[in-house]
C-alpha cells in the first residue's frame, strides 16, 4: 500500500488542546481508553455511515480499544499521524478526528496529489442528535487553517459531509 507520509516542519508540536465554541479537542491517549470504548461501541453504525469505511466493524473490547489507542499516541510520537479525543464543556466524550496520511484510511490517488492529509471525525450518536458533528467539522476546518496548518490541505473524507 502506497503511503504519502505527513509532512510538517522540523521540530513542530501538535498543539493541544484545541477550542472551537464547546468543544475541547486533546491528543487521544491511553487515559481516554475507557470513555472511547463506550462512545465507539454505543455508536459503531453512526461511525461507519457518517465517516465512511469499516471501522469499527464489530463492538470493540477493552484490549482491542487499548491496542489502537497506544497505536494513536505511538503515530503522534513518530509524527506519522495526529488523533484528538473530543469532548464538550461538560466533560462529556463527544468523539474523535483524526488527521492521517494517505493510504491509511483514504487510498492515495493521483486525483488527491493536491491534498497533503486525510482528515476525518466521528461522534457519539447522542452528540450527533444535538448537532455536535456539524459543529466539529467546522471546530476542524478553523483548526486545520490556524493551529493545524502545518499539517496542509486537508482532504475530507467522511462519507457525510455537512454542507
């Protein structure tokens, strides 16, 4: 599988935590290990229709949750890819995006050389039902031309996309 590997500039820190209206976004880590497994699994169909995909193809177990989230925090550790954990002012998980190279999620083409990362998110069926996946993908695209930016032109592609 051809992967265009993320490219930003030497010594750059992903900035956290991100503000957009309510929403907080952190760097998603191992401490987020038990508020992500409810979220994914009370939500796994909302997941897949709204971000695209088959992830997460079956309800998740601890160790498997635990897995991929040590995978996230190694990625942001080699600068191979970003995951935020997402949450309101409450305190409630609210979802997550994720800002990948190509060929992870989003096959690498030709079509998309005008585009340096994939960007995509999901949210708890709760949070969508309030609105709050419109709002996020907004939250991104602010972040993604201020505290982002070093990452590039992102490409969007959750299969549902708010207009």
């Amino acid at each position: 599988m051809d992967i265009k590997k993320l490219s930003v500039p030497t010594g750059w820190q992903a900035p956290a935590p991100l503000q957009y209206k309510y929403l907080t976004a952190s760097i998603l880590n191992e401490e987020d290990v038990q508020e992500d497994l409810a979220a994914v699994n009370s939500s796994h169909e909302l997941i897949r229709r709204t971000r695209g995909g088959s992830w997460p193809a079956f309800e998740l177990t601890l160790e498997e949750n635990l897995r991929d989230l040590k995978w996230h925090a190694q990625e942001a550790r080699d600068g191979g890819s970003l995951a935020y954990a997402v949450r309101n002012t409450q305190g409630e998980y609210v979802g997550c995006f994720y800002l990948h190279p190509f060929g992870m999620k989003t096959k690498w083409t030709e079509e998309l050389s005008g585009y340096d990362v994939d960007a995509n998110w999901w949210v708890t069926t709760e949070a969508y039902g309030r609105g709050d996946y419109e709002v996020l993908y907004q939250g991104l695209k602010g972040w993604m031309e201020k505290e982002l930016a070093a990452v590039g032109k992102p490409w969007w592609s959750n299969a549902e996309i708010p207009a």
